[in-house]
C-alpha cells in the first residue's frame, strides 16, 4: 500500500470514528436519562445530543461509497467485474462473526437484567430471527435486545441487493461513460424516495417495521453510491476539497436543525417524512467523497488515534448498548 493510499484509508477511517462515536454518545445519553425515551428531550443540550444519531446515516453512506467502489471501477476502466461470490464471502467473514458473538454476549449480559431500565428483551421463541437478520421483520424483536442491531439488518440487505444494481451498472458502462453510470444510483434513490412517500402519506401502515427496511435508508446508500461514481479517477484541489467540507457540515447541520425545529414545533411536515436525512446524508457523501480521494487528507480524520477508532468501529456500535445497560443496571452509570 503506498503512502497516500494509506493516508486515504486513515481517513476513511476517521469517518467511521466519527459515525460509531456519535452513536456512542447518542446512546450514552439516552441510557442515562431517567426515562429511557429519546422524545423526553427538554433542553437545548438535549436535542443537540439527540441529533448525534445521525452517526448512522454516515455509516449507510459509507457503506454504498465503498462497497459499490468496485462495480465504479469495472464500469469505467472496463476492469473485471468483482466476483459476486468472493464478495459476498467477504462481507460475511467481515460481519457475521463479530455479530454472532455480540448476539450471544447481549443475551447473556441482558437477560438476567432483564427488568431494569431500557433492556428491552425479545420473547425467547424469537431470538432465531436475529440470526438470519430478520429483527426487523416483527414488532417483537424490532429495536429489543442489542436495539442498534437493527441496522445491520438493513446493511445485510444491501450487501444482497448491490451486485444486482452493480451488474446493471457495468452492462450500461458499454452504452456510456459517467454520467450514465450515475442512473444506477439516483434511481436506487427515487425507490426509496418513493417508499417514504408512501409510508409518509398512508398513516395506516405499520411504519415502525416499514421504515426499518433496505428501502426506506436506499437515499442513504445511493448517495454514496453516487459519489463514488462522481469522483472515481479525479483528485480535488485543496481549495475544493475545504469548500466541500464546509458545505458538507453545513448541510448535516442544517438537516439536525430542521429535526429539533420540527421536534420542537411538532408540525408533521409530510416532506421532512419523506426526505428524512438526506440533507445529512448528501453533507456526509461529499466529505466522503474529498477524504477518499484528496492528495492530503485532513489532519484530524487522518489523525493516528481516530484511525485506530476507526478500526474497531463495528465492535463499539455492537456492544455499546448491552455493555451502557449493564452499568446501568449496577448503578455504574452516572444519572442525568
């Protein structure tokens, strides 16, 4: 691995440092307030703090920078197409291991708390469906035991359903060049604008397992997907990637103001329903997109303790919860 290559991965890295602690600190207040309810927010802190749980929509869009980087590669240097089942291999000893382990761990850390203060514990007779990553199919199991686990059910499903969108992509790279390989994603997103529209506008669906599938966070995936596209074989000047990260920031912010503003006025605005968090997730994939691809890296993302972060990111995001409970349950954990 060459150098810059190196430092490219440091801060990818950095990012994902970024995304699993916020997540940390977002669960880590939550579980210390009184009530365990992530609506009981009363002050200014309170809702800043609650914005952090947008760590998750930068994993999904890391995820579709990455993971579709291949299938980019293929489809515009006319590369060999990534084998679907090395890939597939890959994730799985990538995934499925560690999660396995911190399904075992939670269930033998929670159950025998299983009374105290945000444990949330399936029925028994359910626990198979979290081996198939299936915690999101029944009210029973969704966001219980292990809760952040519920986004990796949707990260499973898009492992399964990327090599169809990325052999689409590279049989249309014969037709076209970039910007035709740019269909692929925006339309993966308008499916999935498309499934927030209809959830958001028929009230009488069952939107809490509805709004936990592969379709509803598609926007989140496809923006990175799309990124990848757009700065596959190019290397931003140090005045575009400063002007990128600035707006980028800017818009995850905007995109938390206009939550607490409609968590604060309670005004159901349909189209914040249907647009969720792509203002974040857009901010998101253009820092992605300079990070990954900048001749210097910025500084703190690269820095040496945020990359080793990085590093063990997935073991963080699944044992903070159960290991934030115990404490709890102990007494361990300062209130408040």
């Amino acid at each position: 691995m060459s150098v810059e290559h190196a430092r490219r991965a440091a801060g990818i890295d950095g990012l994902r440092a970024v995304a699993a602690l916020s997540v940390l600190v977002y669960h880590a207040w939550l579980y210390t307030l009184p009530t365990v309810d992530a609506g009981s927010t009363r002050t200014g802190l309170d809702y800043a703090l609650h914005e952090l749980r947008l760590g998750l929509v930068l994993f999904f869009v890391l995820s579709g920078f990455l993971l579709y980087g291949p299938w980019v590669r293929s489809a515009l240097e006319g590369s060999t197409r990534p084998r679907v089942g090395a890939y597939l291999t890959r994730r799985a000893a990538r995934i499925v291991p560690a999660y396995y382990l911190a399904i075992l761990g939670s269930i033998a850390l929670l159950w025998p708390i299983g009374d105290s203060p945000g444990v949330r514990l399936p029925p028994a007779e359910d626990l198979w469906l979290f081996a198939v990553f299936g915690q999101n199919l029944k009210e029973s199991t969704l966001l219980r035991l292990d809760p952040p686990m519920w986004t990796l059910a949707v990260e499973v499903a898009f492992y399964l359903t990327l090599p169809l969108l990325g052999w689409i992509a590279v049989t249309m790279a014969r037709r076209g060049g970039r910007a035709l390989q740019c269909v692929v994603p925006l339309a993966f997103g308008a499916l999935g604008l498309t499934w927030n529209y209809v959830l958001a506008d028929e009230r009488q669906l069952n939107l809490s397992l509805l709004s936990k599938q592969l379709p509803a966070m598609a926007p989140y995936f496809a923006l990175g997907m799309l990124a990848a596209v757009l700065v596959h074989g190019r290397s931003p000047s140090r005045r575009v990637v400063r002007l990128t990260v600035t707006l980028g920031c800017a818009a995850v912010l905007v995109d938390a103001a206009l939550a607490i503003d409609e968590a604060t006025r309670g005004s159901g605005a349909l189209w914040l329903r249907i647009w969720r968090d792509d203002l974040a997730a857009l901010g998101f994939a253009g820092i992605l997109a300079v990070v990954a691809t900048a001749q210097r890296p910025l500084r703190l993302l690269g820095h040496r303790s945020m990359a080793a972060i990085g590093r063990i990111s997935y073991g963080i995001y699944l044992w903070h919860v159960p290991l934030l409970l115990v404490l709890r349950a102990n007494g361990l954990l300062p209130l408040g």
